[in-house]
C-alpha cells in the first residue's frame, strides 16, 4: 500500500497522543491534501487489521490511533527519537 508522507513530526505525535481513534478530519490533518479516496484507502487497512486483531472501534467511522500508525509504518518512538534530535541541535 502506497502511504503519503506524513505533514510533520510534532503534528504525528500530537494526533498519536491526543486521539484513541482517528477520523477522517484527523487523518487528513496526519497526512495533508489528500483524496477523500485515499482516506477511505487508508482506513480499510486498518479496519481490517482491527477485524484480523478481532478488535473493535467506539466510533462507527474512525479507526483506532495505535493500530493505524502500526498499519501505515508510523513509528512514534522513531519520531520521537528524531524529535528529540532536531531539538538538541536546534532545528
């Protein structure tokens, strides 16, 4: 599955650790301009992953924060770690 990239470290983050589930709005705001296509794209994967997992959403429409970042190979410790660096050499 071709993923975009996502808009910026800091916003992941703070959509990884402000959001148990994400909807359409946030995975537009994760990911920038995309397609309303590709965001049903994106959330299919994760929908089933979540039915492989035999899981469940609390929101009809969203899908669930941790398994999402795990489907689209989003590694927060990655980020955070790449974060962390940027601040020490102030970038």
């Amino acid at each position: 599955m071709n993923i975009p990239p996502i808009t910026s470290i800091d916003n992941a983050l703070f959509i990884y650790y402000t959001h148990s589930e994400l909807g359409n709005k946030e995975i537009i705001a994760l990911f920038g301009r995309i397609s309303s296509a590709t965001v049903v794209r994106l959330k299919k994967a994760v929908k089933d992953e979540i039915a492989r997992r035999e899981m469940f959403s609390y929101g009809m429409y969203k899908v669930n924060t941790a398994v999402a970042f795990s489907v689209w190979g989003i590694d927060v410790f990655d980020l955070e770690t790449r974060r962390q660096k940027l601040k020490e050499l102030s970038l």
